[in-house]
C-alpha cells in the first residue's frame, strides 16, 4: 500500500500544472430550478451542429468541458423526460476563455404523473462509437423479466448454459453501475434482480486500456434511481409454472435528501427446476448412452444496497454493500446403457447424486469522487473487500448391472466434500486531467486475493468412510497484482475522436501444496478512432491486445469423478492465452453494422482424453496453440408504423483453430455460424401490448467444440393496471425447442451432450411502483476489481 500512495502521491504531483485552455461551464436545471443531475452536455459547432465535445451534469446539475480550440460554439442539452434545449451562439478566444451559463432551464416534453412516462418510442438499440447501449427503461421488455432476461435482447450478447459471449469473446466482464461484484453476487443478481429497475446495458465489444485487460469485452448494466426528494420504491412478483414451479419476490425503496440517498433491493428466489440431459461417449466397437434427470430446489435470499452522501458540488463519497445466502438441494439420477454398434444393449450403469449446497456472500465497497479544481480535474477511490463461504456435499452411489438385472457386486458409495472460502481486497485510484489538447486518465490498482480451498473423495468400506488420496486435494491459493494505465483522449474539430491508452499488469500466483508457482507481467496497448459525420453516422476502429488467465478452477491439481468412466483434471501447468482484436463499425439511423477478427494464441480450452481399453473418458484444461476468429453483423431498429416496433439483429461467425490436440498433431478446424434474434413490440387499444421474440442460433464451431442448432420463441401480454402497475403474461420457448447441444469429435474422441432444463413455461407478473419514480442516470463508481472477482466464487465445482 505504500507503493501504490506513492504513486499516486507522484501521479498528482507531475500532472497538477496542466490546465484547460478555454472551458464552458454552467448549470442545467428544470423549471422548479431543481439541478439535472447527469443531463448530457455537448458541445456543438456553430457552423454545422456537429459535436465537438461532451459529458454529463454532476448530481446538483452542474457541468464543465474543456476544451483546447478556439471558435464559435453551441451548447445543447438532452434529459430523459424534458425537450432538448439550446444555448446562443458563443465564441472562445484569448479574450473569452471561460464561457459560463449561470442557468439552462429545461422545458418538460412529458405528462408530469406520478411517473414519468416519456412520449414517443425512443429507440431500443444505439450506436455510440465504442459501445452499444440498449435502453431498458420505459420498455414493454423490463416488465416482468429478470436482468438475465433482458441479456437476450442486448446486441452482440449470447447466453446459454456455456456462459455469456459477446461476439466471439467469452471472456467477458459484467459490470453493475460500473462496479464489479464477486461471482456470487452476480449470479444471485441476473436471477434475481428486477429488469423494471435497469436503466440501460452497455456492451462494449473491444474495451480501452482503462478496463482490465483479461477481459475482451465488458457488458455494464446500469440501474436507475430516483434523484426526486423524498420515498419512492416498488415491489415485484413472479410466479412461472412448466413441469416445476418458480417464485421470484422483490422490493425496492429509495430516500433521497438534499445530502443523502439511501438505497436498497431485497430479491427472494424460491425454485424447482427440473433438467433431462443426455451424453453420448463413443469408443472404438460401442458407446455410452447416458441419461439423467434432475431436479434443482433453491431458496435464496440477495440485497443490494447503498449510501451517499455528497457534502458539496466538489465530493461525493459513498458505501455499498451485497450479501446473498442460497441453499439448494439436487437430485440427479443417471441411467447408462453400453451398447455395441449398431444399437445393441449389453450392460447398464446406475447412477444416483445427492447434493446439498450452502452459500453465503457479501463485498462492501467504500468510493470517493473529487473534483481537484475548476478545470475539470477528477480523482477517485474505490476499496473493495469480498467474502464469499460454500459449503458443498455430494453422495453418490453406482452399479453395475446386466440386462437380466443381475448386479456385479455391491453398490459403490462416495461422499464429496468441497468446503471453501475466498477474499479479496481490491484498492484503485484513478484520476482524469484535462489538457490543452485533450484529456488524460490514469490509474492504479493494487489486488490481493486469497482463497482456502479443500476437496475430499471418501469411498465407502465396509460401512465406514475413507478418504481417497487420487481423488483429494487441498491448497490455499495467493494472488497479488500490480496494475497502472494511462490513457489519452482527443475529440478534433473535423469530428474525430482518438482514444489511446497503454496498461501495465503484473501478477503472481502461489497454490500451497502443489507445484503453482509463478509471475508474469505484460503491456496491453489500445487504440480507438471514432469519426462523427455531419448526417449523424458514425464510423469506428479499434485495436486492443488482452491476456486471459488461468481461473482457480482450472489450475488446482484435483480429480473429479462424474461416473467411473467420465473424470475431469486440473492443470496447474495452464499458461495463459493473448489475444490480438479488431473492432470496427459504422451507423446510420437505426442501423449499425460491426466486424470483428481477433487472434488468440494459447487459447484456454477443455481437452478430452479417451482410453478404448477401459472407456474412460478424462476431460483436462489445455492451451490450443492459435485460434482465429471474425463476426460481422447488423442491427436493426424501426418504428415501422405506430403501433409496431422492431428490433433485429444478425451476426455471421466464422473460426479456425489449428494446434495439436490431445497428442494429435496438427489438427486444423474451421468453422461458420450464424446468431441472430428479432423482437417485435405491437400496440393495441386500451393499453395491451404484445411482445414477440424469435431467437435462431445455427450450428457452428468454435475451437474443438460444436454446437448445434437451436432456436426459441416467447409471447408476452402486457397491460398497465391501478394507474401505477403492470400485469405481464409470457408463454416461454411456446413449442418446446429451447434444448442446447453439443459435439465434441477429434480423432478417437466423441461426446455428444443435449440439455433441456424446463424452459416451456407459463409466467405470470405483478409490478407496482410507490412514489415518484425517475429513469435519470445515477452516477457509475467501479470498484476496481473487475478481473479478479470473475475468478472468484471458482474452485472445484
């Protein structure tokens, strides 16, 4: 902590004599004279209204941009809910080199109810050069959806039981309000957090040096809280019925003062959740044909919550903290068949599991923001510290048996105890400097992590239970990280903005009791141009070079039994994968196109090894030697009359990975595929609304792995009831097709996975808003542990 003050201490010294040439600076308010806070300010010029330069109101309505040009400008203001206004005409030059608007009064463009309802459909999807944003708020697709619902309208995104990929990335960090919670956290808030309280989701495809560079894109969902004074919240229900039923309440209040908001979400999760899944292993003169069924029972209780306290114009500080307890049980029952070609059955496995799972959560962050001087110069703090406890243990029993029935010996019991518990502490500090020609940022991150993880296997005999040293492992993990990026950003007067940006990482990792061991740093340079042309389109390019890490999962040195021919292995010899990527797009009205080609070396991927004598299937982490891979797509938002809108998307993907593979040489896949979605929102009289989505996923693959085809519709009813709420009914995945498959096939290796986890279902929602609710932007904080939480909540699973 020394070296980071010092640094920081360094940083502020060196860069405390640059200034602004000229600044614009002012205060927006509506007509009650009530600041607008996180208006967006830009600065416009006077000969063709392009924009020069922009930014956002503080909490009180107050704005500064600086700016190193001479000329003749306009300022214009945009605030959800309220007409866009305009300043006069005015002009920077050695004699005016600071232009102040004491008032910039907006005039309402809305009903004043006791919710702001906004007029007009304002468009779903946008194009912001480096990002894309979908807007959530005041949309029929936040009524009685999670926030992992809305995740499949958002451009770009996929989600599947593989996880969450923009584009081709997988690696990719969600944020919350630009903070990132721990994995739990996270996870309790997609399921549960509701979509009536997000105000938009960002996804930005290539992120600068400023984000950790173990992430090649970032999604930051961002929430909304009312800025009115006073108590205002709103309560949820959701009952969805398939072959289980689920049950979702949720509540969310607000206070605000002049000096103080006051926050909180509490989100319960009552589920039963039945899943089939089916796994074919194939060997040389047979296969294994395994099904199972099983059924997931959870409680969960989740809060978010907060404080602020802004004691002037000039600092903010601010306490948040997430907790979660989950408990579940699972029932799984496994029936394998093994049979000689073409289908003949000639012997069966029983597999019974029975798992019980605790879990329990919490980060509490402390943030400071402070404006360092009238310029513009802004420094801020996050301290994060993270908790989380499991506590997992699994029994399970198989057998052997002939066709007649007849068992070969007795059942074999084992018991699977995975206790463990992980921390961390994260401390960032960043500052933002405007200069005579643009503006820099830079920071520093410092990152300890610890985690005590154990797994225990315990075969019984003769009654009793005794540990099995093949299958146990033990080991506290150590990270510490070292992290500093500068960056520099220009907007030039022909409409091009640059964005550079260098990052530095060093990091070491330590695993007591096994031979992880070891350090490595790199430089992560990015590189983004953006063009605004004078129609409103926009161009951008951008290049960003990024490194994922090894997750805890896969490095420690454990055996994990599924059955006693399926086994997964850490390898704590994973190195590290780098990736080189290209982004680019272009928009014009509600159109945006994009490409992408990135190249990874070292790839992060699971390896399957197959024994033919014994039909062991061994399933390891493996660095593939290059993959290369490249989308291109659009999307696409239209009013097309009023009473219908649409929004669709389609992107092409194409790979080719080529490295040695389970000691095959020079094995060469490629592959091409195609995602895309449409949603479409139908006004009808008397309030209904309905909502139609269609997803259509082909086959494709994707290093050595393929998936199958896959597509799904929804149908959503929607109407507005007791002045303030909202009944919604939703027929999911109406006929039945929402079951992801998977192929994996190299030399003698075949698996073939399909799962379907009760996804045809009837939802019913309930939603009613108290108080005077507001869609205006709260102000981001990231708590600076972007990289190191989605690797926590990991170990053996």
């Amino acid at each position: 902590m020394k070296k980071f003050s010092a640094l920081l201490i360094c940083m502020l010294l060196i860069t405390s004599m640059l200034r602004a040439q000229y600044i614009v600076k002012g205060k927006v308010v509506d007509k009650n004279n009530a600041g607008a806070a996180y208006a967006t300010v830009a600065l416009l010029a006077a000969t063709d209204s392009s924009i020069v330069k922009g930014g956002l109101t503080n909490e009180n309505g107050d704005f500064q941009i600086d700016h190193p040009l001479k000329g003749a400008y306009r300022i214009s203001v945009q605030y959800v809910g309220f007409a866009k206004a305009f300043t006069n005409q005015f002009t920077l030059n050695d004699t005016n080199k600071i232009q102040e608007f004491r008032q910039i009064t907006l005039a309402d463009e809305v009903a004043n109810l006791e919710e702001v309802t906004v007029k007009g459909q304002r468009s779903l999807v946008e194009n912001k050069g480096d990002r894309m944003v979908l807007n959530v708020a005041n949309s029929v697709i936040a009524k009685g959806n999670k926030v992992e619902d809305l995740l499949k309208y958002a451009p770009l995104v996929q989600s599947s039981p593989m996880g969450i990929k923009v584009g081709n990335k997988s690696n990719v960090l969600i944020l919350v309000d630009g903070r990132q919670t721990s994995q739990t956290s996270l996870t309790n808030f997609l399921q549960s957090f509701s979509a009536e309280d997000i105000l938009k989701i960002e996804v930005i495809p290539n992120p600068s040096a400023k984000y950790d560079a173990s992430f090649g894109a970032v999604i930051n969902i961002i929430t909304k809280k009312s800025l009115e004074r006073g108590f205002n919240g709103r309560l949820s229900l959701i009952y969805s019925k398939g072959e289980y039923g689920r049950f979702y309440p949720d509540a969310s209040v607000n206070f605000r003062s002049e000096k103080w908001n006051v926050f909180t979400s509490i989100n319960g999760t009552l589920e039963n959740i039945g899943s089939e899944d089916e796994l074919i292993r194939k060997f040389p003169g047979g296969f294994m044909d395994t099904k199972a069924l099983t059924n997931y029972k959870t409680d969960g209780l989740s809060t978010f919550s907060g404080i602020d306290y802004t004691p002037n114009k000039n600092n903010t500080m601010g306490i948040r903290l997430n907790s979660g307890s989950r408990n579940s049980d699972y029932t799984t029952n496994m029936n394998t068949g093994f049979k000689s070609y073409p289908a003949t059955l000639d012997s069966l496995l029983d597999v019974s599991r029975l798992t019980t799972d605790k879990t329990r959560n919490y980060d509490i962050n402390f943030n400071y923001t402070g404006k360092l001087d009238s310029a513009g110069k802004e420094l801020t703090f996050n301290v994060t510290k993270s908790y989380f406890d499991k506590k997992n243990t699994q029994h399970l029993i198989y057998q052997e048996r002939s066709l007649e029935g007849i068992s070969s010996g007795d059942p074999t019991r084992a018991r699977i105890r995975n206790p463990k518990d992980e921390n961390n502490l994260i401390a960032q500090a960043d500052l933002t400097l405007p200069t005579k020609r643009g503006r820099w940022e830079s920071g520093l991150k410092y990152i300890v992590i610890g985690n005590n993880n154990t797994l225990t296997q315990e075969n019984e005999i003769d009654g009793q239970y005794a540990i099995d040293p093949n299958f146990s492992v033990s080991g506290i993990y150590k990270e510490h990280s070292y992290a500093a990026y500068a960056g520099y950003n220009n907007a030039f007067k022909s409409g091009w903005t640059v964005q550079s940006g260098l990052r530095y990482e060093n990091t070491s990792q330590e695993l007591t009791g096994s031979d992880v061991s070891r350090q490595y740093a790199g430089l992560f340079p990015s590189l983004g141009l953006n063009k605004s042309l004078k129609n409103g389109d926009m161009f951008n390019i951008s290049y960003a070079r990024k490194i994922s890490r090894p997750s805890l999962t896969y490095l420690i040195p454990y055996r994990w039994l599924s059955d006693p021919y399926l086994v997964s292995v850490g390898n704590p010899n994973l190195r590290p994968s780098y990736e080189h990527t290209i982004d680019a797009g272009f928009s014009k009205g509600g159109l945006s196109l994009f490409i992408n080609y990135t190249r990874t070396k070292d790839y992060i991927s699971d390896v399957i090894y197959t024994d033919p004598e014994t039909r062991s299937f061994v399933s390891i982490p493996e660095n593939l030697k290059h993959v290369n891979s490249a989308y291109a797509g659009l999307s696409w938002n239209q009013e097309l009359f009023k009473w219908w809108y649409t929004n669709c998307s389609v992107v092409l993907n194409a790979s080719r990975t080529k490295t040695p593979i389970a000691n095959i040489p020079g094995v060469n896949f490629s592959g091409f595929g195609m995602n895309s979605y449409t949603n479409n929102t139908f006004t009808l009289p008397k309030g209904y609304k309905i909502e139609l989505l269609f997803i259509y996923n082909s086959p494709y693959r994707f290093a050595i792995m393929q998936n199958k085809q896959v597509y799904f519709m929804w149908l959503s009813f929607n109407k507005a009831v007791l002045k303030n709420g909202n009944v919604k009914i939703s027929i999911q995945d109406v006929f039945r097709t929402q079951a992801y498959r998977y192929v994996t096939s190299y030399g003698p290796v075949y698996t073939s996975t399909r799962s379907y986890a009760d996804n045809q279902r009837i939802r019913l929602s309930f939603n009613y808003n108290f108080g005077k609710k507001t869609v205006k932007q709260a102000k981001n904080r990231s708590l600076g542990n972007e990289a190191e939480k989605s690797r926590m909540g990991g170990g053996v699973m």
